[in-house]
C-alpha cells in the first residue's frame, strides 16, 4: 500500500483531472451558446424571427452568463 502522501497525491491529481474535465466542457457549451446567439440574431436581421420570440435569445444570454461567472 502506498504513503499516506501518495494516497493524496492520486486523489489531488484525480480532483485536477475532473476540474480540468468540467472546464474543457464548459468551454465547449460556451461555443455552442455564442454559436446560438450569433444565429439567433441573423434570423431575426434576416426577418425569421419576430420580437415575440426573444425568450429564447434571453435563455441564451442567461446560459452565457451563467457559464461565465462559473469560470471565475
């Protein structure tokens, strides 16, 4: 069996790991969000949306944010 200290060395790296996981998916999703927003706002440039549906640029900007505050 290993030292106390390894032990908590493979658990620290094994946390990094994860951490480093989550913040690679988070950037992923971010781009799929600005992707979203860029496309929302052609259609409505475009006339394909009508102001009603603003709900789901809002749903967006929320998400963005949302990503964003969790980088910090």
């Amino acid at each position: 069996m290993g030292t106390d200290n390894e032990q908590q060395d493979a658990l620290l790296q094994r946390e990094i790991e994860i951490v480093e996981g989550i913040l690679e998916s988070k950037a992923q999703y971010r781009k799929i969000v600005k992707a979203g927003i860029a496309q929302w706002v052609k259609d409505l440039q475009a006339g394909n949306i009508k102001m009603q549906t603003v709900q789901d640029l809002d749903r967006l900007i929320e998400l963005d944010i949302k990503l964003q505050k969790d980088e910090l």
